[in-house]
C-alpha cells in the first residue's frame, strides 16, 4: 500500500509537470498544438486539457499492466518490453478497490499539488 501512495506522488508530479510546464516549451509544444485540432472532442481533456485527468489515466493504466503483468506470462518478447517500462506496485492481490484507490489518490495529490504551487505563487 505504501508503495501505491509513493506512485501516486511521482505521477502527481508528472502530471503536473506535463501540463504547466511542457506545454508552454518548445520540447512538447507540438504535442500540445496537435491537441488543440481535438479541443472539442471527448478525449482532450485526458490526454490534454488538465493534469488531474491526465494523472488518472496514467493510474489507471500503470495499474492495469501491473495486474496484466502478475496473471499473464512474462517470458514473451512483447510482454517482456512492455513490462520494462511500468513501475512495478509488487502486490499480490490486485482488485478493484486498490485499483480505485490508486487512481484516486493520484487525482488527489496532483489537485493538491496544483493549489499549493498557485499559492506559493500568489505569495511571491
């Protein structure tokens, strides 16, 4: 469980960073661009439009393959790469109530995250 908490905090911090700070950059900013032909569609604001939605979709998703990771054979080539790049939780019960937890959580940081960096902005 411990872990699942320190995952939701890095990916509060990427997420946040991924929205403030490469959107406005030349290294991500042709990503950003590219979004903005989807503004009005369903999935900008997952990809795009706010980091709380974007740190959702990365809780979800890394919570997915981890549970894929523990019920699939890791010795196939494919799944072999595609595990290398998910953070492992290391649990050994997956369920739905972790899962939403995670997700939550992650939502909830990167909303805390986001008020305390506008106040100490406001403070300066």
């Amino acid at each position: 469980m411990l872990l699942i908490i320190i995952w939701a905090f890095f990916i509060a911090i990427i997420a946040y960073v991924y929205r403030e700070f490469l959107a406005h950059e030349e290294i991500l900013n042709w990503w950003f661009k590219f979004g903005l032909k989807f503004e009005k569609r369903f999935f900008y604001k997952p990809i795009w439009g706010c980091q709380m939605c974007f740190a959702g979709q990365m809780a979800l998703w890394i919570y997915f393959f981890n549970w894929v990771s523990s019920n699939l054979n890791e010795s196939a080539p494919f799944w072999r790469f595609v595990f290398f790049f998910i953070p492992k939780y290391g649990l050994e019960d997956y369920n739905v109530l972790s899962g939403v937890f995670s997700i939550s959580l992650s939502i909830l940081l990167t909303l805390i995250l986001t008020k305390l960096i506008k106040q100490i902005e406001k403070w300066n």
